[in-house]
C-alpha cells in the first residue's frame, strides 16, 4: 500500500492485489490488479472509496495517512460510490476506528450498508447533482451512474481541480507498475498491456451493461476533466480521452464487434479436431485476425469472454453430446449470453456419432443473441474432404460478410489491441 499524490491536498491510497486469487471469484489476474482509494484533505477530510479488507489494513492505511499529516480518526466523510466488497470490504474496520465519519452514498446504497455491514448510523443519501462543500473552494459533485456496473453505483466530481473519481468505470485489470502511478509514466508496450486488459476487464464486468455505459458516457461530456481517478487502474493525468476513448470503442464493440473472429473448439475423441487445420488454413488465407481456444480450460474463458467482445465472427468446433451441445461448450455459450455478445456472424462445425442434435440446442441458446448463422458443418464420425471444402467455403463467405461495410479498416498500430 502506498500513498501517491495526484493533486493538490489530494492523493491515491492503495495497493496491488497478486496473482494468485480470482477477481470477483472467477476471473484469473495473472498481472494482478490495483485497488485504488483516494484521500482529499482541506478544511474538512474526505476518503473516496476504500479498499477491500486485507491483513493488517488499518495498521498500513493509517501508515500511509499519517505520511501526508492525516488520521484515520480524523477523517471527516467516507465516500462510498459503489458498494462491491473490493471497495467497501474495510468498512467496518474504518467505523469502529472512526466511529462519528459521515457516510455518503445513493440511496440505493443505504439498504446494501445495513444488510453488508449493519451500518446505519451517520448514513447520507445523496442524488444525482448534489454536492459537498469540503471548504478551501473545493466542492464535490455526486453523479449518479447506475448499472456501471451495480444499480446504486455513482462518480464523484472534483469541479475545482477537475478530476473525476470513476470508480469501476474507466477500470482495468493489471496492477501497477513498481513506481508508477499515472498514464505519462507508462511506457509503450506497458499502455498495449493495459489496453489489453481494459479489453478484458470490459468484456468480463461491464459489457452487459453497456447501455448504461453509453449513458454514462454522454453524462460524462458536460464535465471539464482533467485527470480521471479510477478504482482500477492507472490514473490518467496527460491525456485521459485515452481511457474515454476506449470505453467508448469498448460500447460500440456490443454492435458487431470488430474485424476479428474468434474459434472455439472442443472434441471427444479427435473427430471434430480434425476439421481445425482446415479451418485456421482459411482463415489465414482471408487475412482477418483470429484468435484459437480449446476447451474446457477454465482460466481461458475470461480471455474467450475478450475476443469475442472485439470479434464479429464467432466460429464454434463443437461435436454432439447425447443429442445435445458437448457440455464444456455449452458453458461457454451460457457465459457470452450473460455478457450480451450479440449481432455476431456465427459458424459451426462438428462431428456426431449416432445422431446430432447440438446445434438444434445451440439455435435455441443464442436466438436472443441475434446471432446470424452461416450453414453448419456436420459429420459422422471424421470429415471427409468434401466436409473441409464446405466448412472453407463458410468460412470465406463470413471473411466477405466481415470485410463489407468496413472499407479499408487501418491497421493496428504498435502493438494496440483494438
């Protein structure tokens, strides 16, 4: 944990979560993650969020306070923009150290304080607009946010030095580097790794609710913003429409997606694998970006999740399984429908023994998704020559459909993920 200052009377408190715990419980950090806090201090004292209850906590928190000339007992008021335990998990520490601080909150936080925590004492509703006067000129402005990514969830302005306290928005995966704090300390290969891990942390949190991020988003462009404080993440002092203009290629991603497919495949006994080099053979010929998961493999679907997201052709190896979907498979779709991956272009192929039936399942799975499907590929047993040739002629007919409308796509740059 370590205290870094980002503005005047106002610094960053928080800390890199390992490797070796699962994000929300399920997806893999193999960089780690940041926890960020932040502490204001004029005439009355303020945190903003607080990080997730660890060992030893308090004892550090109060290490890194004391080193700007401040006290976890002598804080004023806790800001509470959204109430995941990884923002919130220390609360209670903080309330029986400080007992009188003022909480202020949604009113949709209010009912989550007591059933979390127990807490209601010294609890302040606020509503999208209002503000907090910490004295010295300094006002904050509450922003309501909902569904970025929880209902009761909001953003805190700093109108004087401009700088936006997003909390889960504007969020990545990846902790931060030893030293380092801020966008213009990164260097270039270190930005296309926090790129890429937006992409992820997008895909695997946010990109259900991407409607409301829209909204957010639109609300956002009235403010004059000069740094942007996330809860996760870097904080960007030099050019922070970097970070918004991500967000806002991450939102228009729910269309189609972008010029990239996506395989995913899975075999029982090696028949339905043996259609794949015919498959990553045509797709090499088209000359559209792909990405290769076999599964089941558990830690891959947080990454499945990402380059779906940023695919508009989703390509499925999938054999039958007792008249149904192969099961491993099955969680796959289930996981993307949860993520609203929609509007995708959709191919199949995969072999049966005594009788199909996965993809009746499968059409039935996705008919809310909106996905187009091209003719799926189906064979008894191993595919014979005439299978390949049909699953290549799918396979080019979704490059042509991917290609049309896009124009002469720029290429990425410099190691950029999307």
């Amino acid at each position: 944990m370590k205290q870094i200052q980002i503005a005047e009377n106002t610094w960053k408190i928080g800390s890199n979560l390992g490797n070796e715990e699962l994000f929300e419980g399920i997806w893999p950090t193999p960089d780690g993650v940041s926890v960020n806090s932040y502490f204001i201090r004029e005439e009355k004292s303020v945190l903003i969020d607080i990080v997730k209850k660890d060992s030893g906590f308090i004892d550090e928190y109060e290490e890194e306070l004391n080193a700007v000339g401040a006290s976890l007992k002598t804080i004023d008021y806790l800001i509470v923009n959204h109430m995941e335990p990884d923002h919130t998990g220390a609360l209670l520490q903080l309330t029986r150290f400080n007992p009188e601080v003022r909480i202020f909150c949604t009113k949709k936080s209010v009912p989550m304080l007591k059933a979390f925590y127990g807490i209601e004492k010294n609890v302040t509703a606020v509503s999208d607009g209002e503000t907090l006067d910490l004295g010295n000129g300094r006002v904050l402005t509450f922003l309501e946010t909902p569904n970025i990514h929880w209902p009761e969830t909001m953003m805190t302005y700093d109108s004087k030095n401009q700088i936006l306290f997003s909390c889960d928005a504007f969020g990545s995966f990846k902790a931060l580097p030893e030293g380092k704090t801020f966008d213009d300390e990164m260097t270039g290969q270190e930005m296309n790794e926090f790129q890429a891990e937006t992409l992820r942390y997008y895909s695997n949190i946010v990109s259900t609710f991407t409607p409301f991020v829209i909204n957010g988003l639109k609300k956002l462009e009235a403010l004059k913003v000069k740094i942007i404080a996330p809860s996760h993440g870097m904080v960007w002092r030099k050019n922070p429409q970097t970070i918004v203009s991500w967000y806002q290629k991450l939102c228009d991603f729910a269309v189609r997606g972008g010029r990239r497919i996506t395989v995913i495949w899975s075999s029982m006994y090696g028949n339905t694998e043996a259609m794949l080099k015919t498959v990553t053979d045509t797709l090499n010929e088209t000359g559209i970006p792909y990405s290769v998961y076999r599964i089941p493999d558990e830690p891959k679907l947080s990454y499945i999740l990402a380059d779906c997201w940023r695919s508009e052709g989703i390509i499925l190896g999938m054999p039958t399984y007792e008249y149904r979907m192969f099961p491993p498979m099955a969680h796959v779709i289930d996981l993307l429908d949860r993520s609203h991956i929609k509007n995708r272009l959709a191919f199949r192929f995969g072999s049966f023994g005594w009788s199909g039936g996965a993809q009746k399942q499968l059409d039935e799975l996705t008919a809310k998704l909106n996905w187009t499907f091209l003719n799926p590929v189906e064979f008894q047993g191993a595919p014979k020559e005439e299978d390949k040739a049909k699953a290549a002629a799918e396979i080019r007919e979704m490059a042509n459909r991917i290609n049309a409308g896009r124009g002469n796509d720029s290429p990425l740059k410099d190691g950029a993920v999307f």
